[in-house]
C-alpha cells in the first residue's frame, strides 16, 4: 500500500494522505486490524512534518475508521465495514463524504479539470446503473 | 643482557607483519574503490540480485562506512601510539574506535531519494524485519550482564571489605559497558527509522539490505564491546576465572563476528504482490 503526497497541489499534504488512507480502509485494501505506520516512520519517508501525519491521523480517528493505543500504534477500525442493513444513514453519509474527499485529492493530485472529473463520476454512476438494471 | 629466541622473533615478525598489513589495508579504505568481490559478497549475505539500479547505491553504503570505520580504527591506533606507553595497543581501545566510526557512518549513509511526488509504504518498519532473534537480544543480554556483574560485586564489596575490588574500576567498566548498549541500541533505532521513501523494488531491496547490513554490525560490535566490559569489570573485582577469561577474550569477538556477518534476507512487507513479483 502506497500513499503519494504532492507537494504542488493545492490539497494540503495532510487531507492528501488521509484521503488516500480512508479511500483503502474504505475499498478494504486495508482490512480491520491492519497496523498502520508510526507517525515518525511515515513523516520521515514522505518528507513531511510529523504533526502533518499526527493531524491525518488524528481525522481518521476521529471519523471511526481508526483506532490509537499506546502500546499498539494506529490500527484499523474494526467497524468500519458495515452492511447495508446495519449501517446508519450518518455512517452511509460519512462514508459518502470520504469517498468524495478521496475523489476529490486524487482529481487535485493528477491536475484533472472538475467539468473532467464530474463527466467521469457522472459515466461512471451511469455504467453502474445500467449494469445493475441489465 | 636479553636474547630472544628464534620463535620468539619469527613470533614478533609475524605479529608486527599483520599489524602492517592491517594499517595498509585501513589506509586503503579510506580512499581506494570498492571492489567487485566487497559488492558481491554484501549480495550473496542478504540474497540480493545486483542490478544496474541498486549497483551504485550498494557501492555508496560500502565506500561510505569503510572509509568511516577504517577512519575511527586508525585513530584509535594513532591516539593509542600517542597516548601509551610504548608499542602496546589494547584490542578494546581498537574495536571502539572501529565502533566509533561505524556509528558516525551510519549518520552519514545516504538514503533513498525522493521524487518530486514523495511516496510511502504504509508497511511497519520493524527490528524483526531485519535482525534475527538473536541479534537482536545480544545487546541488551550483554548489558544485563554487565549489570548483573556490577550489582553482584558491589554486594560483595560490601559484605566483605576484605576482598581486594577496585570499586572506581568496577563503576567505570559499568557506566561503559551500559553506555556502549544504549548507542548501539539508538543507532539500531535510527537506522530503523532513517527515511524511506518508495522507490524501484530493486533499490528498495538494496536499501532493507542495507539497513540490515548495518544493524547486524552495530549489534555483533555492540555486543562484543559490552562484554569486553563485563571482562573489565571482572578484572577489577579480581574474580576473573580461566574459562571466563577464554570466554569472553576469544569466544566473544568470535561470536560477534557470526553475529555480525550472519546471511539474513530481510523481510519487504512493503512490496505488494505486483511489485514482488517484478
């Protein structure tokens, strides 16, 4: 897993790496339990503060999809992944919004145009219609 | 007036010839290339492919710390001829100033590059990944022992004033030994902890190799080290026995010596199925 920070993007590095963490806890690449790097350890790589990191990861505790201790580090939330019939409308409207945010940094990040980037969501939400009513 | 015999003579010759070749071949270090046979045998430790991307870089770390601990052996050899008396040179003193310099090395190794869009793995860097049980737990057995060696003596200076102990000696083999432990233990952390940014899976490999390399040095020379003061410490409590003597003045730079040179593939948990198999 792979977490890319562009520093000439307008996207603050810290919502550029919680995005990118929240959009893998939410696709499942990073499944409940997964031990994240220490904040040191991940500042140090990319080059970055280490309250940068502290502030990301402070965000993905906050939305629930992690989990701080001291003697374990960050690890993924347990709850995260929740079935429709479980899952409140906070959590879908949550989840909703991490998957825009995460959108939105890698749209910033790759220096797409947003008509671009809409044009995409809006055939992509068309072809998963049309599939699911095939 | 005193005449030396034969063996006593081709002793003296020999002993002087490999302390010759030893200062020529330090001398080297400092400035002499690293050799094809130095890069291959770095490669065949930690079962890494050498390939054009990480050649250099394996190079850079290899020219770097033996210039650096080549640089720490000699001045602990020159300040020894300055400062002793005669042409007596203390294996300890020798090793630390080896030690001294494969530290500052490790602060000097150049890590990976960034790229303009800096990327990272989001895989823990852990000891484990890089040492192997035992090289992990030699320093801090070491230390535990030298400890242990100091409370022992301590309470038996105490209770029997009449044992003949150099407390000062004892105290000083102590705060030396614990001393070495802790830096060979920071310099293990920092080493964890130098920056690594994503980079090719082949430069990536060379750069955990590299990281074990130095770990496994720092723990076989840290733990040989500490031991030495242990030998101190019993030297000064006057408690030195011949297997203890043999044990730790020939057993313990042998086993450092394993230790430091022990194969050891480092674990990549950092590389995705994508990415090993490529």
């Amino acid at each position: 897993m792979i977490v890319e920070v562009d520093q000439d993007s307008p996207v603050p590095p810290y919502e550029q790496v919680r995005a990118q963490i929240a959009s893998m806890i939410g696709t499942g690449a990073l499944p409940a339990g997964t031990r994240l790097p220490p904040i040191r350890q991940l500042a140090a790589d990319l080059g970055l503060a280490a309250n940068t990191i502290a502030r990301s990861y402070r965000e993905l505790e906050s939305a629930g999809l992690v989990t701080s201790r001291v003697r374990t580090g960050t690890t993924v939330a347990a709850q995260v992944r929740r079935n429709a019939r479980t899952s409140t409308a906070a959590d879908t409207q949550r989840l909703l919004v991490e998957a825009a945010r995460g959108f939105a940094a890698t749209t910033r990040r790759l220096g797409i145009a947003d008509a671009d980037a809409l044009a995409a969501v809006t055939a992509e939400l068309q072809r998963v219609e049309s599939e699911s009513s095939a | 007036m005193f005449v030396m015999s034969t063996g006593a003579i081709f002793f003296l010759t020999a002993l002087l010839a490999a302390l010759a070749a030893l200062l020529v071949s330090a001398a080297r270090s400092l400035r002499g290339p690293v050799s094809r046979r130095r890069v291959e045998e770095f490669a065949k430790l930690h079962w890494l492919p050498v390939t054009a991307g990480n050649g250099n870089q394996i190079i850079a770390y290899r020219a770097t710390t033996r210039r650096w601990r080549a640089a720490g052996l000699l001045l602990s050899l020159g300040v020894q001829a300055v400062a002793g008396d005669g042409l007596s040179i203390q294996f300890w003193w020798v090793l630390a100033g080896w030690f001294a310099g494969a530290i500052v090395a490790e602060l000097r190794v150049a890590h990976l590059g960034r790229a303009p869009r800096a990327a990272a793995s989001l895989a823990r860097r852990q000891i484990a990944d890089y040492l192997p049980a035992a090289g992990r737990w030699a320093v801090p057995a070491a230390v535990t022992a030298c400890l242990v060696v100091a409370l022992t003596e301590a309470v038996r200076a105490h209770t029997d004033p009449d044992q003949s102990i150099d407390v000062g000696a004892l105290a000083l083999w102590t705060v030396l030994g614990v001393t070495v432990g802790m830096l060979t233990l920071a310099s293990q952390r920092y080493v964890l902890r130098r920056p690594q940014p994503h980079a090719e899976p082949d430069r990536l490999a060379a750069d955990d190799a590299i990281r074990s390399r130095s770990m496994h040095v720092l723990a076989g020379a840290g733990m040989t080290l500490v031991l030495y003061c242990v030998l101190g410490q019993l030297t000064a409590a006057g408690s030195l026995t011949r297997p203890t003597t043999a044990l730790l003045l020939l057993g313990n730079p042998l086993a450092g010596r394993v230790l430091a040179y022990w194969p050891w593939s480092p674990a990549r948990p950092h590389l995705g199925p994508h990415q090993a198999a490529a």
